[in-house]
C-alpha cells in the first residue's frame, strides 16, 4: 500500500501535471474515485501545490514515474542531500536503499551484497529485524587490509547481525595477484560455493562504479596505474560486481578481468531482482548502458544523476 503523502502526491500530479482524470487516477493508484477528490482536497488543504518545497518534491516524484516508464523497472527513488556534500547524497541514497529493501525481505530467502561506500550507508542505516529465514551473501571477493568498511564480507556481516540471520563470506580479494592464483582460489569449494550462492539469490544490491574516474576499486587501492591504462585503452565505462563493460555492454575479458573474483554481468542478468544504488554524475553511462540491458529492476540514484538518465 502507497503511504498516503505519496499517494496524495502521485495524484496532485497526474491530476495538475499530466490532466489525467480523477476516475483514470482511481485506477492508477488502485482506489476509489471519491478517495482521489479527497486526496486532491487534501492537497489543497494542505498546500502540497503551492509550496515551493513541495513543487520540487512533485518534480522529483515526476522524474520517477518518467524513469520508470522509460525503462520499465520496477521502482526509481531519487535521493537529496540536506547538505551539499558526496557523504550526505550517499547517505541519502543509503536510507532509500533501506526503506525500499526492508519491506521486501520476509519474502526473499537470500540476499546478494555488493561492495562500496554508497552500500556502506545503506548497511549502516539498516534497521534490527529478525529475518531468520533469510541469508546474506557477499557478491564479490572482500578480503584486504585497507578500508575494510566498505568490503563485501563486512557488509554481509553487519547487514547479517542487524537482520539476526544467516551470512556466507568470500574468503577471497576482489582482485587476485595474477589469474594463476584467481584461477586457484576458484576451484576451492569455499570460493566454489559462495559463487555459485551469488548465482542463486532472490535479490542483488550492487552499485556501479565509473573504474576511470571513481571507483571501489580504487579507494580500495585494487587497481594499478597499469589496469587504468588498459580499462581506458579499452573504452571501459563502468564496473558491476566482478565484470567491466563498455558502452554497448561488451565485457572485458583480459588484464585485470582475469584476475576478478566476483559474480558476472551474465549471471546478475539472471537475477529476479537487482537493486543499483549509485551517486554521482560521472556514473552516467555505466547506469545508461545497464539500463538498456535491463540488467536493473530498481534504481536508486541523486537528482543530478537521474536527469542525465
């Protein structure tokens, strides 16, 4: 059920914005006709279309409903930051993640984690539940030393503890030394296993990283100047789970792709369900082209970031 501010927004602006009627809005937000008069009359009322704030709140609301038209997904939430900075968006963004995962979780049994700072703020504003019957499980390999925080095993731990439920790890880097120690670790049954966990999930969280401009990658300190070279010789554009893609969805298949340990954009397109919560301009095409793939069934994304879409 849409909670009742939402939905006296929806219709104030399909019945003001969009000139729809009251009886076709009935049908959209799954009421009766007489509930919509009120609703509008609320709006009124209320000043919900008269107050500065509230025009941008309609306006935030009207770019959802055109993203989720325009690429049939299944929810768009826009997120804006009380304070202009990059922590406060993401911090914003994070608690979208959370208001519209949490509800979903009882009828999901497990539950792939990705890696970075935005899930970071998602994972820390998740609320304690007890979801026994659910299982978190890391998407890609999150073992080092620096910055552990952001780290997928990490993140499943403490979602895990908040949840009161079960937790697999990924006893492995993201990134390994060479392919010979990738392809070692692979047939372990530990890595064997967990991977084959991620294939299996009922939903997946994931952001998405531009690996030139902004990346996990290289906050972690995982990418050499070396890998930057050939991502951008490559015409690499942006990074979901363990695989890099360019524009029209090509992957990367040599260099620093051999040595990743971390589900694939084949195996994610087969996922029910994908969460992509990212922020930031420059992750614009990455989003873009995964769009186009419909490799993405809910997007969370900031202001500035949704309009380039």
């Amino acid at each position: 059920m849409i909670e009742r501010e939402e939905m006296m927004l929806k219709a104030a602006l399909y019945y003001y914005e969009e000139e729809i009627t009251q009886s076709e809005i009935a049908k959209l937000l799954k009421v009766s006709r007489p509930t919509v008069a009120a609703l509008l009359q609320e709006a009124k009322d209320k000043g919900i279309v008269k107050i500065t704030i509230q025009h941008s709140h309609l306006r935030s609301l009207k770019l959802q409903e055109k993203l989720v038209k325009k690429y049939q997904l299944a929810n768009v939430k826009i997120a804006s930051a009380t304070k202009e900075t990059e922590s406060s968006l993401k911090a914003a963004a994070g608690k979208l993640c959370m208001e519209l995962i949490e509800p979903l979780l009882p009828s999901i049994q497990r539950l792939g984690i990705g890696w970075g700072t935005t899930l970071f703020e998602y994972v820390q504003q998740a609320n304690y539940l007890h979801l026994e019957p659910l299982k978190i499980i890391p998407l890609i390999g999150g073992n080092g030393l620096s910055t552990v925080r952001f780290h997928s095993n990490h993140l499943a731990f403490v979602l895990s503890q908040k949840y009161h439920c079960e937790v697999s790890y990924f006893y492995a880097p993201a990134i390994a030394d060479t392919q010979a120690v990738r392809d070692t670790l692979v047939e372990t049954n530990l890595i064997r296993e967990v991977m084959e966990e991620g294939r299996q999930v009922d939903m997946a969280v994931l952001g998405v990283g531009d690996p030139v401009h902004s990346s996990t990658y290289e906050k972690l300190d995982y990418i050499s100047d070396e890998d930057t070279a050939l991502l951008i010789n490559e015409g690499i554009i942006g990074d979901i789970g363990g695989t890099f893609f360019k524009a029209n969805g090509a992957v990367l298949e040599k260099g620093i792709a051999q040595r990743m340990l971390g589900i694939k954009l084949a195996d994610i397109k087969k996922i029910n369900r994908v969460v992509v919560v990212a922020t930031g301009k420059e992750k614009a095409k990455s989003i873009q082209t995964l769009l186009n793939m419909a490799v993405i069934t809910d997007l969370i994304v900031d202001e500035e970031l949704a309009q380039l879409l």
